[in-house]
C-alpha cells in the first residue's frame, strides 16, 4: 500500500511542532511524576560523615588488630555514642567507644568492632569491650563520609522521571525542592452523536462514551495535567470550539477522538480541516491521523474514534509528545523480543499494534480471541501489552519472535 505515511515519518512530523515546557520549583513531596528540568547537586555529601554500619565499639584498629578467641583484647568504654549525638570524645590507645548504628565514628577511631565480635556484646557495654575477633581491616564497619555522593556531586540528570526513589535520592542529599517541567496541560475532547456518559441508559445505536477516559488516563500517566474533558456532536462546530476553549485555558494539547477518517459525519476534520492536516498512517489500527498545531504552539490530535485505534494512536504518536515537551529522557517505550505463543494473521502493508499480553511461558499472546479488531474495548482491558509487526509481515506463526511494547 503506497501513499502512506510511516509511523516514523508522521512521528517526526509531530514531534517537530514540540515545544519545551517551562520549569518550576516544586517540593520534593510535589514532584512525584515530574521530570527533572535541571541536573540535583548534592547539598550534603552521603554518607554525611564517617558513622557506623554496626552497633558495637568504634576503636583503634592497631588496639584490635591481633585480637582473637585465644587472646582477647579488652578496651575500656569511656564514652557512648547513639544516632544523633554530636559528640566526638577523645579515645587513647586502649580505649573504646560504645556506638550505634548511624552514629558518627569518633575522629580518633577508625574500625567499629560489633558487639557480635566481642566476649560480653551489649551487656555491660559501658564498662570494658573485650574483643575476641580482629576487625578484617581498619576501617571495617564504617561507612565513609561521601561513599556515595560527594557534595556537589550530580546525583541525578535532567530529564529523569521523578518517583519515590529518585525524590528519596534527592531527600537524602539536602535538597528540599527541585526544578521540574511543568505539567503539559491537556484538553481531551471525544467527538460522536453516538455517544453517552458511562452509566446512561443506551437507547438503540447509542454507545457508552469510553475515550475520553481513556486518553485523559493515558494522559496522566505521561504526566499530564487535564484542563477539561468533553463530548462533542458529530454536527456543528463543536471541535473548534473546544480548541478554542482550549487555547484560552493555555493549553499544550487537545487530544480529539473520532471523526477524522472519510465518512459523511467527520466532525474534526469538517470543524478543523483548516487547522490541521489528515493523513493516513501505514499502522493497523490507527490509519487515519489527525495532527496540527496552532499559532500559539498548542498541537491538535485527531486520533481515531475505535478505542483500540485511539489507546495505540495515543501510544505512537501523543504519549511521545508529552514526553518530549518535559524534556524526557527516552520518549519510547522499551520494545523487547517474546516468542509468539499462537497464530495470527496481520494487515499487509501496513505495521500492526496488537493488544497483548505475555504468557505463564513468557510467549506473546493477543490479548483476546477476537484479535486485531479496533473497536474490541473489552480486550483493551486484558491488555498489558502491544505485539508490534512490521509492515513487510503478513502472519505470525508460532514461536516467531515478535516485537512487543510493554506497558
Ligand atoms: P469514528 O472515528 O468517529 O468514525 O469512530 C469509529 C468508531 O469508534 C465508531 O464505532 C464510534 O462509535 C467509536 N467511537 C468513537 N468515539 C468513541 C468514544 N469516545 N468512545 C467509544 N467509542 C467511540
Ligand atoms: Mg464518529
């Protein structure tokens, strides 16, 4: 089939109209699903000081050194020292501290002896350690000021995904807040008099309306924020009326559904057609696409109506979009090689997003029996997964390798 557009080439088309969203300061416990804008520095260097990994006795490693069962070294306690404390008593040779896990090694020891290693352990700690095993070597059992970071060292990129180990990371730094890309703000507007709030009663050719949670999902999970999320007739200008709402709201996106292929009732393409282009995309689902953006740099997205079309056309084109805005790295999904665990046929000519799942055999499986069909919502349900398949192939047999984009 010729004429058409690769997903690549109508990728690139959309991400050349991409602008970068501005970034803000937001608390660390504000920042989850944000991306890093700018490179965190650590404040404070981690470990923060030298401190112990053990609770036991910091000593002098040449006190210790030649301790053992046979010959036990005993230590006098002259101090002690729990999480927290800023002491850092003075230790003469034959002297021990009793510490803490956490707690700062006194600057004159330089090895922690666990009470594991020591004749009495906890009890009677605060009199005598009698060490009954030699330290592996001096140092043993302290953690190293700056082993992990430095102070000032990068600690993470831009572009990283914020979610609760990389804040934890950033907390364990000094740093109180970061510099993120803003939300991209996200109108989400399904077109078709067919359509009925989930919930109504249906009356004959009414359909419950199933995109626009969908996409203003999906959305989200990109890091989106929704501005708002309606319905529209396949009659009059309600489309563009939208964009314009839209446009006032300063929005960064509308993500339209329906109505952009070659019926008698397209009501983004009848009520857009100036402000976007439509064109056909070598992809099954998905063919026929809608995409422009306006003079103020907000992007129009007229994705198929059959959910299946609109949740993979979301996929190849706008979810890489949002990305990009927040200056992500990585804007695809991983793609990764799964044997296929049964027969299908797949369109000529054009590259297949097949709802999927991954098998107890780890084989690639379509996610329901009915198939490729793009208006099996129900199948989007079981999803976990898209089978990719290039264009060139007509049918996967069994214990084909298969391409697969896991969601
Ligand atoms: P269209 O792209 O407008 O021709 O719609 C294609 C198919 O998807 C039709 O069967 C529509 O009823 C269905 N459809 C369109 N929009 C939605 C929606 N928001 N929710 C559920 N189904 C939809
Ligand atoms: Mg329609």
């Amino acid at each position: 089939m010729s004429g058409l557009r690769t997903v690549e080439e109508q990728l690139e088309a959309v991400l050349a109209q991409v602008r970068a969203l501005p970034a803000e300061v937001r608390p660390l416990a504000e920042a989850t699903g944000f991306t890093l804008a700018a490179a965190a520095r650590a404040l404070n260097p981690v470990p923060a000081f030298d401190n112990s990994a053990m609770d036991g006795f910091a000593v002098r490693f040449a006190d210790v050194a030649t301790a053992s069962v046979t010959s036990p070294v005993t230590l006098r306690v002259i101090a002690d020292v729990p999480a927290g404390s800023g002491a850092d008593p003075r230790l003469e040779p034959g002297t021990a501290a009793r510490i803490m896990t956490g707690a700062p090694v006194p600057t004159d020891a330089d090895t922690v002896v666990p009470f594991e290693d020591t004749a009495g352990g906890l009890a009677d700690s605060l009199e005598t350690a009698v060490v009954m095993q030699a330290p592996r070597a001096e140092g043993a059992h302290v953690r190293a000021a700056g082993f992990d970071a430095a102070a000032g060292a990068t600690v993470l990129e831009p572009g990283v995904l914020l979610g609760a180990r990389q804040l934890s990371a950033l907390a364990s730094v000094g740093l109180a807040a970061v510099e993120v890309a803003r939300r991209p703000r996200v109108a989400v507007v399904s077109t078709g008099s067919e359509l009925v709030a989930p919930g109504e009663p249906l009356s004959r050719g009414r359909i419950p309306e199933s995109n626009g949670i969908l996409l203003a999902g999906l959305a989200v999970e990109a890091g989106a924020e929704i501005l708002f999320r309606e319905v529209v007739d396949d009659e009059g200008n309600g489309p563009a009326e939208a964009a314009a709402r839209a446009a006032a709201l300063g929005a960064d996106a509308v993500i339209f559904s329906g109505g952009v292929s070659a019926g008698a009732y397209e009501a983004v393409r009848q009520s857009l057609g100036d402000a976007m282009d439509f064109v056909k995309v070598a992809m099954q689902p998905g063919k026929p696409q809608g995409f422009g953006v306006t003079a103020e740099g907000m992007l129009l997205f007229g994705l198929p109506g059959n959910p299946v079309s609109a949740a993979v056309s979301f996929e190849a084109f706008v979810r890489p979009a949002l990305l990009r805005m927040q200056g992500r790295t990585g804007i695809h999904r991983p793609i990764r090689t799964f044997p296929a665990g049964a027969a299908w046929r797949t369109p000529p000519g054009r590259r297949q997003y097949l709802p999927a799942v991954i098998d107890a055999d780890g084989r690639v499986q379509p996610a329901t029996r009915g198939g490729s069909g793009s208006h099996l919502s129900v199948g989007l349900g079981a999803a976990t997964a898209y089978a990719i398949v290039p264009a060139e192939t007509d049918e996967v047999s069994i214990g084909d390798s298969v391409l697969v984009m896991e969601l």
